[in-house]
C-alpha cells in the first residue's frame, strides 16, 4: 500500500462566477494500485479544509492504520480490542512511537471515524478506547487502574467469541495437524497451561481420568480431574471440562492407535513421538494470530491464554459463589497473593463489580498503613 499525491483535484465551482476550484489531495492505493474508496473520500474532505502538510500526515497516519488491518478486511471490521492493540501494540511498544506522534494518530482516527458516521457510511461510532498516556507512566501499577484498558492483562484478554475466532487461524498440512494444534490452544485457553505443560499430559492418564468421570455420571461426558508436573516440578490439578474431554477422546481415537502401550504425549508427532523443545504451543499461538488477522502485542505469546483462563475462572467463581482467593491459586498453581489478585482486580474492572474493586483497594491501604508503621516502628527502635 502506499500513499500519492494528486494535484490540482476539481472539488468545487465558485458561486461568483462559476470558475473552478482546485486542491491537492493524497489518495491511498492497495497493493494492486486500486484506490481506497472511504479513506479517500475522507481524505478528499479533509484537503478541502485544512493546509496540504496537514492532509499529508492525515493521510500518512490513515495509510499507518489501513496497513496493520488490511488482514481484517478494512475499518468496517475494526473491533474495540483490535483498535487497542493497535494504538498500545504497533504504535507504542512495536513502533515506540513518541506520545505526540500517537495524539495525532489517535486524532485522525477519531476524525475518520466520526467521517464516516456523519456521511451515513457507519450507524454508529464503535466503542473505542482511545486512552494510552498511562503507557508512558513509569512503573504504573495494575492496582491503581480504575479502567480495564490501564491494565496489563486488557491487551492480552480474549473472551469466548475472540477465542473462537482465534481458532480459525490454525493451519495444517493435515487434518491431524489442525486437530492437535487447536487442542493445544484450547489447553491454554480452557485449562490456564503454560506453553510447557501442554506437552507433558501423558495420554493415558489423561484418558483413564475420561473414562473414569464419564463411567462415575453415567456414560454421560462429565469434568474430569487430571494432575500434571508444571513450573517449579510441582503437581497441579488441572480440571476438564465435559467438552473439553469429549474432544480429547476423540482425537485420542481418530489419531492415536495405541494410547495405552508407551507413554505418548497427548500433544505430539503423527507418529506418536514427542516435538522437540518446548516451544510449540508459542509458534501455534503466534501463526494462528496471524492467519486469523488478530494483532498481537509484542511479546505477547501463549501465555496471555493463560490469563485469560485466569480471568475467566475468577468470573465463574463470582457467578458459582465459590471463593476465587481459595480458587485461583489452586487451579493455576500461585504462591504469591499478589499474583491471585492481579487476576481478581482485573475481572473486577472488566466486569464492573465496583464492590470487589473497593474491598481491594481498601486491603491496599491497610497493608501500606501496616507497611509504613513497621518502618516507622523500625526506625524509632
């Protein structure tokens, strides 16, 4: 894609004496040199109005943003998460772009989309979040969030419908292939596993838990309960859901023909042998990111799954009445209170318990209260 000027484009005649008015406008053309309808026609408005430097950088930014959606398929299919992972994703941390220059890029986008909604190309405005100074703030702290786009985990989290869409981005040279990688998305997803673990479930245990759950509650699919080794060499119980089993069981049966003989690994070769390093749940999350037009944040990798199976888990906990204080950790294998409560104050502001978000905030300021009269206690004795 690039950018061109055209000079001395007719827009207007002068009611005076009917003589024709010129402008320079820049237009946008694809890769096939085609001309970019929408942003044109916005471009075009804004040549009429406002000095040639002025369209130049408004067509500059417009070019910056088409770019990084094309795999979308344009504007039109712009989600609210994907606008963020643009502004916090290319423009901050990828391109580090200094706030000025995000201002203006943020302002185009504003005035483009406000365009299109004046013109009666768009019903509405679409709900963006166009905060990001708190990007700049140094050493900022999730606690001190009071919306969920300030905190670390907002870039990272999917929902439901952004999982599903994820999956359609897995590729394959066979349908082996596609069956297994989607698994292993799923097993960070659904399950809260590090890129790691996801190779160390041994397949018969994991199938014997199956069957076991599936005999206990009638030949029905039910949860079942599986241990594996994750970080620090320690146990942890990792809970399948009914769904989840049933998919398993059925790839183990298409794909595996002797689950039962040797200790193969749920995730591996077609040939039942291991994959090398640990790495592939990483290159399977990154690839499907790709071919499903979703834009990933540097650094941000398999383990964002993880969070979002945290998030999510805390959220069931809320609707189930269970205690996720108690919950979370066992399930995803924290030590640290701290940790527990990213994923609680998180879901808190994501879901709007102004409840939970306030009994947090107060635990905070008695800790530091309690903080600064040790030291105070410390340093008188």
């Amino acid at each position: 894609m690039r950018k061109i000027l055209v000079p001395n484009c007719r827009y207007a005649e002068s009611p005076h004496d009917g003589r024709p008015l010129f402008c320079d406008v820049y237009v946008l053309l694809n890769d096939e040199g085609e001309m970019l309808w929408h942003e044109n026609l916005f471009l075009a408005d804004m040549a009429q109005r406002h000095s040639i430097l002025t369209a130049k950088s408004r067509a500059s930014d417009l070019l910056s943003f088409v770019e990084a959606m094309q795999s979308l398929g344009g504007w039109s299919h712009v989600t609210p998460q994907h606008m963020t992972g643009y502004i916090h994703g290319v423009l901050h941390q990828a391109r580090r772009c200094k706030i000025k220059t995000i201002e203006h890029h943020v302002d185009t986008l504003k005035a483009f989309y406000n365009w299109l909604v004046t013109k009666g190309h768009l019903d509405i405005e679409p709900d963006f979040d166009w905060h990001f100074k708190h990007l700049f703030r140094k050493q900022m702290r999730d606690e001190s969030a009071y919306q969920p786009a300030q905190h670390s985990f907002h870039s990272a989290y999917m929902d439901r419908e952004q999982f599903e869409h994820l999956l359609t981005g897995v590729r394959g040279a066979s349908p082996f292939i596609v069956a297994r990688d989607e698994l292993v998305l799923k097993l960070g997803y659904y399950c809260g596993l590090r890129a790691h673990e996801v190779l160390n479930f041994d397949t018969a245990a994991t199938i014997r838990a199956i069957k076991d759950a599936k005999m206990r509650n009638k030949g029905l699919w039910a949860a079942a309960s599986v241990w594996i080794l994750g970080k620090g060499n320690k146990e942890r119980e990792i809970i399948l859901s009914p769904d989840l089993c049933e998919r398993i069981s059925n790839y183990v049966n298409r794909y595996q023909k002797n689950p039962f003989q040797a200790r193969i690994p749920l995730i591996c070769k077609s040939n039942g042998h291991a994959l090398a390093g640990n790495k592939h749940a990483s290159t399977v999350y990154a690839d499907a990111c790709r071919a499903a037009g979703i834009i990933r944040l540097s650094r941000q990798g398999f383990h964002c799954l993880r969070k979002c199976y945290g998030t999510n888990l805390v959220s069931d906990c809320m609707r189930d009445g269970r205690d996720p204080w108690v919950e979370v950790p066992r399930r995803m294998g924290h030590e640290s209170y701290d940790t527990t409560k990213q994923y609680i104050y998180f879901e808190a502001l994501l879901n709007g318990r102004s409840e939970v978000l306030s009994r947090l905030r107060m635990m905070d300021s008695r800790y530091k209260a309690l903080q600064s009269n040790h030291k105070g206690k410390r340093a008188s004795g």
